[in-house]
C-alpha cells in the first residue's frame, strides 16, 4: 500500500490478516477512515455466542475498538453496512435498538443486507463503516 494510506490492527481485536482483511483503513486524503466488517468475535476471533443479540452488541463494541484505534467514535460514522443472517423482523428490531442507544435519532446512513451466510458458519450478523476524520 502506498503512503498515504495507513492500515491499523488494532491489539484489542482479533488479528484478521489471516482472514484476508484489515480492521481499519485510513485514507487521508478526503480524510475517510473505512473500518472492515465487525462481528461478534474475542480477541482470537471466536464467534463469543450463539445468541443474534449478544453478536450485534458484541460487533459494535468491536466496531467502536476499531475507531478509537483512529482516533474515532461513533460520532464520526458516515455509514454503516449491516449483514444479517436469514433477516426477519425480530433481527431488525435487535439491530434499532442498538443503533438507537448509540446514535439516538441521527444514525448514519445505513444499507442492511439479508445474507444466507457470512465469513464464518457460526456468524449471524456484521456490520463495516465508513468515518470521517473531523
């Protein structure tokens, strides 16, 4: 990668590299920050539980891991992807109330896809983004 683009891993999170992806991506010129797909892992990548809730809580805090580690929050987010597994109704409902706590009503843009599988078997859901350095 050239110069201007600076690629973080950081501690707090599961290596990816073994995955084919970085967690952060800081491009600085217009000064975006794009932060690769967040799911409910631990530091070894583990899927933590089996439960949709329990992953969609545990991938934003990944997500917020991974923009502190650009010097973000989740004020900075521009747009999130959203993927989850055989979407319905109550998955949705999981989701707003997360995004709800976080952003209360100004979320960013956001685009959901239902999916018949992500990365890993046991993943039901993950979110990317895209932030912008202030």
């Amino acid at each position: 990668m050239s110069g201007s683009i600076t690629i973080t891993n950081p501690a707090d999170l599961h290596n990816p590299v073994a995955f084919g992806y970085s967690h952060v991506v800081d491009a600085p010129n217009p000064d975006l920050v794009f932060i690769a797909g967040q799911y409910g892992s631990d530091q070894t990548g583990a899927v933590e539980s089996s439960d949709f809730a329990a992953q969609v809580e545990r991938s934003f805090a990944n997500l917020g891991t991974a923009l502190a580690a650009a010097g973000l929050g989740f004020q900075d987010v521009a747009r999130l992807g959203t993927y989850i597994v055989d979407h319905d109704h109550a998955k949705l409902e999981a989701l707003l109330t997360v995004i709800t706590r976080i952003w209360g009503d100004k979320p960013p843009a956001q685009t959901l896809l239902g999916v018949a599988a992500l990365a890993l078997p046991d993943m039901l859901f993950e979110v990317d983004a895209l932030a912008v350095r202030r």
